[in-house]
RNA sequence: GGGCCGAUAGCUCAGUCCGGCAGAGCGUCUGGCUUUUAACCAGACGGUCGGGGGUUCGAAUCCCCCUCGGCCCGCCA
C-alpha cells in the first residue's frame, strides 16, 4: 500500500524545543564564520582551500554558488561567483581539478512583482514598462513557467539566469549554470526528493528544531497544480513506490498578501514540484557533490544550521565546507533590487577595469565594505599598490604580509602575469579623457611620465582603457575631474590688460614652443608684465580652453597641445 | 528579548585566529618652486585600537559587560 505517513514523533526523539540559532548547535555543527582558520595565511582562499583539502575530497573538487533570477542581478551577486573563483583557483594552483557551479533556483515561485527588470542589454526598466498584468496573473507560479516579460527567453527565469550568466562571463569567470528546474524534470532530484519524503517524519523533527511552525501535518514537498501551475503547500498524501504526491491546490501566503490556489485536487510526480527551500539546498549539495559553498551573512544563522543537520540527519551525507561573507553596501546604503539601490555589473564595467572588480572580492570576507561610486579612484589606486606589491614584493611602503597576499592573489586576477602593464593614476586618466584626441592623451601621458617613451602600441592602446572609465566616472558624479577641452571658441569677456596678456603669450608659443615647464614659467611672466594678478590670468586660461573657472595645471595641459590651436585659441581665433 | 559578524589615524584599510615597540596609502601641513589649481619628490603632524572591567611580566589581539552598524531567530529564499 501506499505509505502512509503519521504525525506521531517516536518515543525517544529529542522534545521540540524553540528554535533558537544556538539552541541546537552541538559538537557536531560546524561555525561557517569560523572556516579555514587553523593556520595563518596572507590570503583568505588559502584558509579555505587548506580546510577543503584536509577533507581528502576527490577530484573533480567543486565548488557552488547559487541565486535565485528573481530581477535585476547587481555587483552583490557577485560574491558568489567571485569568493567560490578565488578558492576555485587557489585549489587549481595545488594541482587539484575544480568544477564552479552555479545553481540557479529557477523553479522558486514568484511571490511579489519586482520593481525594476532588466533587458538583456542591461537597460534597466521600471515594472510599467513591461505588460505587468502577465506577471501579475502569475504570481504563485515558478519563475521557469512564467513568460519572459521581454519576449526574448523561454521564461522569466531563463530571462535572469541569462543576466546572471552574463555576469559571470563579463568578469571571465568560466561557471557552469545549472537550473533547479532542470534537476526537477530530468529527474535528477528524483532520489533526493525521495530520501525527504521517505525520512519525512526525521525531516519534520528536524526541521521543527529549527523552525516553530513546523505541524505534525507538514509534508516538505511542495506540488504544482497541473490546473493552475501554482505551487501549492497542501500535501495530502505521499507514494514513494510510485514517486507521486497528492495535494490540495490551496492558498498560499507571500509577504503581505495571499496567493489564491484553485482547489483543484490531483496526483504530482516528484519532477512536477520542489523541495523546500531548507531542503533543496542540501538535496542540490547530495545531487551535485558540492565540496565548498560560500554564502551570504543572511544564511549564516538560519539556512545553514539546519542545511548542515538536515544533510547529515535526514539524507545521511557530510555537507560541505561552508564560508560566510559579508554583505556590502552600495554608496552607504544596502543594495536593493526593489528600493532601486543597485549598480549592474554593466556599470560597473564602464567606469572599472574587470580586473579592478576581481581585487575588489580578494579583501577579507568578513568585513563589511562600501562600495562608493563617489571614491571609485582610490579603489583604482589600492589596485595599482596591489601590482605593484606583486611585482616589486615587499619593499619600501610595502609589507612581508602585503606582498604575500599579492602574491597569491594577483595571478587569479588578472589574465596574464607575464608582463606588468602600463598603469595610468585613475584620476590623471581622468583628466586625459578632457580631450577625444589620441594623440593628445598619449602626449600628455607622456609628458607627465605615466607612460614611457619606449611603450609599445598595445601597451598604450592597454593603458588609454583606463582613461574611458575615468572619463566616464567624472561625468558620471561630476567631480573635480570632469574638465572637457571646449571644442569651439567659449564666450568671453576680458579687460584690455588680460587681453594683451593674452597676445603676449600667444606670440611665445608660436615663436618658441615652450615645453611644460617653460610654459608654465611664460604664464606667470605674461601676467606679470602685464599686471595682471595670476590668478585671474590662469582663471582667462581655463575659461578659453575648458570653458570652466578652474582646471589641471595649465602649463603641461597646453604644452601638450597642438601649438598652432593653442596660438590661435589664445588668440581667440578659433 | 536571544544569538552571530563588524568597529584600528580626518578617510580607506592591514594587523586580531597564534598576546611581545601602533602600521600603510590617501588627505592635511611645510618645503622642493617669485608658482591657488592633476601628477611628482622630501619631511612633519596625526591614535582612549568603539567604551568599561578582568586575566597576564606584557592585551588592538584572550575573557566578561556595554554602545553603535549589519544580519538571523515568522513565512519565503
């Protein structure tokens, strides 16, 4: 017959007791603060990988990371590609085979409407933008059976995972996706979902350490309606020989509101559902073989506990090693998908090279950062002090423990380390993108001693990316920084004495070609002569070349240039 | 209310697991330079290591209490 399940704990389980986080923590469960910590090491993934291998795993080793597509993914997501890739690597280095997976919990439902959706171009829309209605309609159902709201993936969940993906290949960090729904109906999930629901009465005592609100009536399967596609909670019975359940399609509660189930009553196979959450995530680590899983500090005290017990009470298997990290903030405030507080990695891309993002998740996971929009420079320049202390080692500035952490971390974020490449300052790269014009870049660069004479065209092409980003990191929060060469001639209006100045200096230019530092000098000699204050004359100087009050050192900015424009701009000819 | 993580120079952070001189970069100030304005060089200034107590010859580091920020302890993931 049908195996028939009972509310009834045995004799001798342990007394249900209040789900406290502590409460239950035994010899036995592990801190996942607390990884990799038995031997001082300059880089934290060596910790980790230390404890990995002291559990002898066979190769290939891997490694999971997992999101659920529910909207937008932003540069938070990233911690569970970037932290995973680091250990990932640092076990490569030691010569082990390591696969990065990356989960994809495509069959959770969706409960509430998203604020804000992204295209695959990463153009970031507002919910009226799209037909709202159609998810709306579709709230209880699973993110793989709901329509792309764009029109150009399988599903709403294909649509995310596809941004997800994205984001992953932009930082160049090679992950396998794997979709839960997938382990669903291809029935790979079958003999986890079975082990559940054959240890069902362990899993519900389980759980209810955990959990209060765990009744003598909770069956931890969840079934899709075959008449509405919802998930529904109400199981109402279990045939492990035939690998069916049988539900009820029932209300179902989600943050404020109610999803409405139909009623309808039918018959689910294992493939046509999903585990609970709690009970997924150590069905995926059994199924997938997962050795290592970093995640957020939001499941360091409920998730993993209970992951960690239920993987070696209920399916009998020893979980993987765990990592927490930290969150971080977005300008000061949390990220939010909903609230708007979010930076796609898109962005990030137009104002950070991808290496810069890579050392950005080599700093100790378990502090809190900010990730400041505003003060973009000085994590450029902590990068640039990151190479340096790769190349150079410890030397003057530069510490044993600093030099060792560049040691092991530099080579996983970057692509080569055969060559050291040509660095430009981020906020002098700043100030080249005032111009469009290569040459003058380049000269300028020169000129300033960022960029050596010998350097190759590569290198410079190289070295000239980081200009783009800075350009558009000055515009972006309209710094100091965001000077722009006026391309025609700005409106003026200079007394006599300024004017001659003006002439004066015009006629040096032409007539002897100042270099910077000669040029420099001719400013303050022309307004001098000329009796007109310095800084009124260096103030006519920025009005005529960058149509602003103030500007870089103007003296190497127009020695850089073109002698004939800047003659005839003195001049104001043009 | 209970638990977990964090707090170190004005700013950004190393150092805390394993107790042994309080560190770096940036910023500021001074000078290099008859020179307001990117960068560069030299030097100086800068500390109640969040607060209090304890252990110790010795505490940023270990223990206890407290403050602040974040997270978990409902559902969901």
């Amino acid at each position: 017959m049908p195996s028939c399940w009972t509310g009834r704990i045995p004799p001798g389980s342990p007394t249900r007791s209040r789900a406290t986080p502590g409460g239950r923590r035994s010899s036995r469960m592990s801190d996942p603060y607390d990884v990799g910590t038995d031997e001082r090491r300059a880089f934290w993934a060596d910790a980790v990988a230390d404890e990995i291998e002291a559990r002898d795993p066979e190769d290939p080793i891997v490694i999971k990371g997992g999101v659920s597509p529910s909207g937008v993914p932003h540069l938070g997501h990233f911690n569970e590609i970037m932290r995973g890739y680091f250990v990932a690597e640092a076990l490569r280095e030691r010569g082990h085979e390591v696969e990065q997976v990356f989960t994809t919990d495509d069959r959770d439902r969706l409960r509430k409407l998203p604020r804000k959706l992204a295209d695959l171009e990463w153009n970031v829309v507002g919910l009226g933008e799209v037909d709202a209605g159609a998810l709306g309609r579709n709230l209880g159902k699973p993110y793989t059976d709901i329509p792309d709201p764009f029109g150009c993936c399988d599903s709403y969940g294909a649509h995310f995972t596809e941004l997800l993906g994205r984001s992953a290949a932009v930082v160049d960090v090679p992950i396998e996706t794997v979709s839960n729904t997938e382990l669903y109906e291809s029935g790979r999930f079958d003999d986890a979902v079975e082990r559940v629901l054959a240890g069902r009465e362990t899993a519900r005592e389980v759980l209810s350490t955990f959990q209060n609100k765990v009744d003598d009536g909770y069956v931890p399967f969840f079934a899709q309606c075959s008449e509405c596609g919802h998930l529904t909670e109400t199981i109402t019975g279990v045939d492990l020989d035939s690998r069916t359940v049988e539900y009820v399609c029932s209300d179902v509660e989600a943050g404020d509101g109610v999803i409405e189930g139909c009623g309808h009553e039918g018959t689910a196979t294992f493939r046509e559902g999903k585990l609970p959450w709690r009970f997924e995530w150590p069905a995926q680590w059994l199924t997938l073989g997962i050795d290592f899983e970093p995640f957020g500090k939001d499941h360091a005290e409920g998730s993993w506990p209970s992951g960690e017990t239920i993987a070696r009470d209920v399916f009998g298997f020893e979980p993987p090693v765990p990592m927490v990290y930290e969150w971080f903030t977005l300008n000061g405030d949390a990220l939010s998908s909903s609230a708007g507080n979010l930076i796609t990695v898109e962005e990030v891309l137009e104002l950070l090279e991808v290496d810069v993002i890579r050392y950005f998740f080599t700093k100790n996971p378990k502090k809190q950062r900010d990730f400041d929009v505003g003060r973009i420079d000085r994590l450029v320049d902590e990068f640039d002090r990151f190479e340096r202390a790769y190349f150079e080692g410890e030397t003057e500035g530069i510490g044993a423990d600093e030099a060792e952490r560049a040691e092991r971390a530099y080579p996983m974020v970057v692509d080569d380390t055969g060559t050291r490449p040509i660095r430009i300052p981020y906020t002098f790269a700043a100030v080249l993108g005032m111009t469009d014009d290569r040459d003058l870049r380049i000269a300028m660069a020169r000129r300033s001693g960022h960029l050596p004479e010998d350097a190759g065209e590569d290198e410079i092409d190289a070295a000239l990316e980081r200009v783009e980003k800075a350009r558009a990191w000055a515009v972006r929060t309209d710094n100091e920084f965001n000077y722009r060469l006026a391309e025609t001639l700005p409106e003026t209006d200079f007394d006599d004495g300024v004017e001659t100045a003006l002439e004066d200096l015009a006629a040096v230019v032409e007539a002897e070609s100042p270099d910077e530092k000669a040029l420099q000098e001719k400013i303050y000699e022309t307004a001098r002569n000329n009796d007109v204050p310095v800084g009124e004359f260096f103030a006519a100087g920025y009005r005529l070349f960058l149509d602003e009050p103030e500007g870089p050192r103007l003296g190497p900015f127009l020695a850089a240039m073109d002698d004939a424009f800047v003659v005839r701009r003195l001049r104001r000819e043009a």
